[in-house]
C-alpha cells in the first residue's frame, strides 16, 4: 500500500458504519509520514474508529470534542463539551493533562501525546495537511495491543475553551 492508497482507505473506514478491522488500520499507519510536536500545535475535533476497543463509545459519552495543544508543554487531551455546548477541558477524565514529546513507537520517532496523570500515551502520524491519525496505547498493554485507534481534524470553530470542567459536567 502506498500513501495515498492509505489515504483513500483511511477516509473510506473513517465513515464506515460498522467495524473496523485494526490490522487494516495499521496496515494505513505503517505508510504515514510521522510528525513532530511542534507541527501539530493548535485545536483538533476527533473522532474514533470502531474497532472493538473497550473505549469504544465511551468518550463520545463523556463529549468529547476533541485535542488542544497550546504549545509542546500544554496539551489537553480531552476537550468536551458540555450541555450549553462550551469546550472546556476534562480534567476529571483525562486524570490531568498533557504533554507532547517525539516517541519511537513501531520502529519511529513521531509525535506523542504523554498525559500526565497516567501511563498513556497518544501517538500521532499524518494522514494529510490537516488530518491525524492516532494510536492510544498504554502501560501494560502488549506490543500487539489491543490499541485505541482514533483521528483528528484541524478545528477551526473551537472557540476558547475554558480550563476546568464545569461543576456537574463529569464522564
């Protein structure tokens, strides 16, 4: 598969109804290009493939938006919105924030997400000018996952978020 086979068929399981096979996933990962942290600096609205991950479906429920990355140093890895509609960042859920590093995962060095509350770590490779692909992987979970697989887009209307999570806006 070349980069832009990999780019046709990460839009076309991008809007599958339905499952998505991960070796076909990583199959697309293995031919991206990676990046660094200070290319990926701004608001990004996310969203998941269905791969059968026990994380399926829950930040959806928590209303997620998506990742806002301030500088290398600030980074909030789940920006929700809550019942007015307002970003703000989801301390609670995220068990803190984040921070972006360059990580070797696979056999290359790209981007990172590394929060700062717990072992996890978003890793990011570019699908195109202004889309992500990202792999969630954690402490303890084996070389072979299972992986949370999930993509961002450039967010132009995110507006300023506030920086805690209003009172009863909890996942």
């Amino acid at each position: 598969m070349d980069v832009h086979e990999a780019r046709t068929r990460f839009r076309e399981l991008r809007e599958k109804d339905g499952p998505v096979p991960a070796a076909e996933l990583d199959a697309i990962w293995a031919v991206l290009a990676t990046t660094r942290p200070e290319e990926i600096l701004g608001e990004w609205k996310g969203g998941e493939f269905a791969t059968g991950h026990p994380l399926n479906g829950m930040l959806a429920k928590a209303g997620w938006h998506g990742k806002r990355f301030a500088s290398v140093h600030d980074a909030k890895p789940l920006m929700c919105r809550d019942a007015t509609g307002a970003l703000y960042s989801n301390l609670e859920l995220g068990k803190g924030e984040a921070s972006l590093w360059t990580v070797e995962f696979r056999g290359e060095t790209t981007a990172t997400m590394v929060y700062d509350g717990q072992p996890v770590f978003d890793h990011f490779k570019w699908v195109d000018d202004t889309t992500l692909m990202g792999i969630m992987t954690a402490k303890g979970v084996p070389p072979e996952g299972p992986f949370y697989y999930f993509f961002l887009e450039r967010d132009t209307e995110a507006g300023t978020p506030r920086e805690a999570a209003p009172a009863g806006a909890g996942a």
